[in-house]
C-alpha cells in the first residue's frame, strides 16, 4: 500500500515538471516568433525603403540623360522627328523663347514636375507643357506602379540647376514632391548638374585663320562688339584683302589696326599642327579633341557632305530633329537651294575635319570651326555668317556676302551645345520637398 502511493507522487512530480518545461518552452517560441515578425515586418520595410531610393535613383539618371539629349519631345517624353522642343530647353532653360537676347543663365521651370512610372522593362513617363501659373505634374497613368517626379530649383550658379527627384514605391497616383500619396514609402535626391560648354572660349573675331586669310569680292566682315576690341581677322601668317571688301569695326577703331596677323600665338598652334591632324587649333577653343567632340551625346555626326543638295538635306532632317551640333568627318558643303541655318536664339556649331564650303543666297547663325574655309568663293549669291569662323589652315572668300561677329550667337553656341555634368559631392538624400508651389528645398 505505500508503494502504490510512492509511485503515484512520483508520478506527478514529473508531471508538474513536464509541465514547467512546456509553458517555458511556449514562452521561448512566443518570444522567438515575435522576434521573426519583427524581422519579417522590419525587413518589409527595408525592402520599400530601398525600392524608393532606387526609383529616386532612376530618376536623376534619366533627368541628366534627358537633360543631355538633343531630340526634341512630346508630352510622353518621346523623341520627336518633327521640330518642337527638347527636354533641356522645355524644363531647365525656359528664358530661351521669352528672350530678345541669349543669355547663358540656367532658368529652370520650377513650378512643373516630369515623371514616369516603371513596370520591369517598360516606362511610361509624362513631361507635361511649362504651367504659366500654378503647377503641372506628371500624369504617367493610374496603374499602381512605382515611380518618380522630377523637380527643378536655382542655385547661386548662374549656370547650374539643381535637380530633385522623388522616387515612390507603388502607387496608382502621382509621385509627387513632398506627399506620399498612397504609395508606401518615398524617398528624395537631390544633385546638382552644370553647364559644361563644348565651346569653351570664343573666338575675338569674325575670321580666326590658322595660316593665312583671303578676302575678297563684295565681301563685308563686321565686329561692332567692344569686349573683343572691335577685331575683324586673326590670322597666324598673312592677310590678303583685295578691292570691293568692306571692313566695319568699332568706332574709333582704324580698320588697319582691326586686321590682326602674324599672330604669334596661332602661328604656334598651326606650327606644331600643319596637317590639323592633332586638334591643337580646336582644343584651344573648345578644349577638347575634335574626336571627344564628336562623341559627345549632343553632337550629330553627318557624313556625306561633299555636295551642297545632299548635305543640306542631311543636315535641315537633324535639326529639325532638335540637334544644334554637328560634326562633318568628310567636309561640308552648303548652297542656297539648302536654305538658311540657325537663328539668333537656336544657333548651330558646326565642325568640319575637312573643308568648309558655302555658297549662294544663305545665313548661317552659329560657330563655324573647319581645316579649311571657302566662303561664297564662286561669287555667287550672298552668303552671311553671324557668330564666327576659325579655320586650323587657310581661309578664302570671293563673292558676295558678309561675316558679322555677334557675341549673342555665341553665348547661344554656348548654352545649346553644352553637357550638364554633376558636380561631384552635391549628391545628397538628406532634402525634403514641401508641398507648396514651388516645393521648398530643404536639405541638411
């Protein structure tokens, strides 16, 4: 009898025992299973963080390449093969159709924000029209995609602009500046870009000749612009100015004193260069080889431009596809039955490795940079270049015409040929955009 009865509270002090095991070990899974949920929601939120960042991401890649694409766009942001108008020019240099005079300043619109939306490999994007009042957001669609929303904001630079970018996880509505919407987690960027001009320092005169220039015929080369000093020809050897051409300087200026050769500093370059092989007359202008030229993503390589009809028709297809600068690895020929080119606030840089050749009833707005230059030499017709010429060798003109330097022409050069690069350490994500029109940029 008391052995059943030692067995039986043997029993349950194991059972007591068993049980305290249990509930702790519950308590230790409970604990863990918190923790995993923890992990599990912490993680999910990373994931969203991340995807934001990445879409803010995105979206300053495509800006600056946007910004450096010389293609003209519709409100889809699609490349256009008709004249309209360019991403740069519609969003970050607004000045260029209200102004008389090309300025080089960087005016951005700041009150309208392009955006797209991306599902895998697919984006579909909105750059809507500049809002006079108000402000204009992206529409790119109501399906529940992430996405981002370009914004554009002044800096102390003239000739910068800063870009903000909100990038947003899924959404069926607009990533806009400063609101979440109803997407689960944003994120901002924020980055500088300046103007990195192709045409560094510009010509002080009309006519700028690596050797020797020859004027002649019914030819008028005129430099009313007081900061070059009223120069007319630069020439690293001699100038050779026959009857009937007329020369127009600044007032005061005697025309003798306005024809500047043997220049010794381009006697130096053309000296060292005479097959114009190595860019040396180029780099010192637009400080760059006439290959890196050619490679930039805003310069149009045209080749086939040996005859005026072919290379007119060429060259009038790509402007009207919103390219401003060319390069010519064949020569560049160009007659009145092409027609003009360029204008006082759109002018063109055009850049031949060969020879330069015009001729008949044509205006020409831009910078010209050529081995060699004929202008009007048949005489006939009335070829007018405004901005400037630089030839590497020689230089000849036998007809009707003119050649004015015209300062404006190339600031416009200047501004419409130019790279926007980002200045390193301008890069941050530590800005918030306000809500309000135009968003306040605050960042620390």
């Amino acid at each position: 009898m008391n052995s059943h009865r030692s067995c039986s509270q043997h029993g349950a002090a194991t059972l007591l025992v068993t049980m305290v095991l249990l509930f702790s070990t519950s308590i230790v899974m409970l604990y863990l299973n918190r923790n995993i949920l923890f992990e599990v929601k912490s993680s999910a939120n990373q994931m969203r963080s991340t995807m934001a960042l990445e879409m803010a991401e995105a979206g300053m890649e495509w800006a600056t390449g946007m910004l450096n694409t010389a293609y003209d766009i519709n409100n889809d942001c699609a490349f256009l093969t008709t004249t309209n108008i360019s991403f740069r020019r519609k969003y970050v240099q607004t000045r260029w159709n209200s102004l008389t005079l090309p300025s080089t300043d960087v005016v951005p619109a700041t009150t309208t924000y392009p955006g797209c939306k991306i599902n895998g490999n697919i984006r579909t994007c909105s750059c809507p029209d500049v809002a006079p009042t108000g402000s204009a957001t992206a529409s790119p669609g109501s399906e529940a995609l992430p996405g981002f929303t370009i914004a554009f904001s002044t800096t102390s630079d003239p000739e910068a602009v800063r870009i903000i970018v909100t990038g947003c996880t899924a959404q069926t509505g607009t990533c806009t500046p400063g609101t979440t919407g109803d997407s689960d987690a944003t994120a901002t960027v924020s980055s500088i870009l300046k103007l990195r001009p192709l045409l560094r320092a510009a010509p002080a005169s009309p006519i700028t000749c690596g050797t020797s220039c020859s004027v002649g015929g019914s030819y008028n080369i005129i430099n009313r612009d007081l900061a070059t000093g009223g120069i007319l020809i630069n020439a690293g050897t001699g100038i050779t100015q026959a009857n009937g051409t007329s020369l127009t300087s600044i007032p005061g200026q005697p025309t003798a004193n306005a024809l500047v050769g043997n220049d010794a500093s381009l006697s130096a370059i053309s000296s060292a260069d005479p097959t114009c092989s190595n860019s040396s007359m180029f780099n010192a202008y637009f400080g760059s080889t006439i290959a890196q030229y050619a490679a930039s993503p805003l310069t149009k390589t045209i080749e086939g431009c040996g005859t005026g009809n072919t290379c007119g028709n060429l060259v009038d297809t790509a402007y009207n596809d919103g390219w401003r600068s060319f390069y010519f690895p064949n020569g560049f020929s160009r007659n009145n039955s092409s027609g003009n080119l360029g204008t006082t606030n759109d002018p063109v840089t055009l850049v031949s490795a060969a020879g330069f050749d015009v001729t008949g009833n044509i205006d020409i707005y831009g910078m010209i940079f050529s081995n060699s230059a004929n202008v009007n030499d048949v005489g006939t017709g009335t070829a007018d270049i405004h901005g400037a010429l630089v030839t590497c060798g020689a230089y000849q003109n036998n007809g009707n015409g003119t050649m004015e330097y015209d300062a404006d022409v190339l600031k416009g050069v200047r501004r419409s040929t130019g790279s926007l690069v980002r200045v390193p350490g301008s890069w941050t994500d530590r800005c918030v955009a306000s809500t309000s029109t135009p968003p306040l940029i605050s960042c620390t």
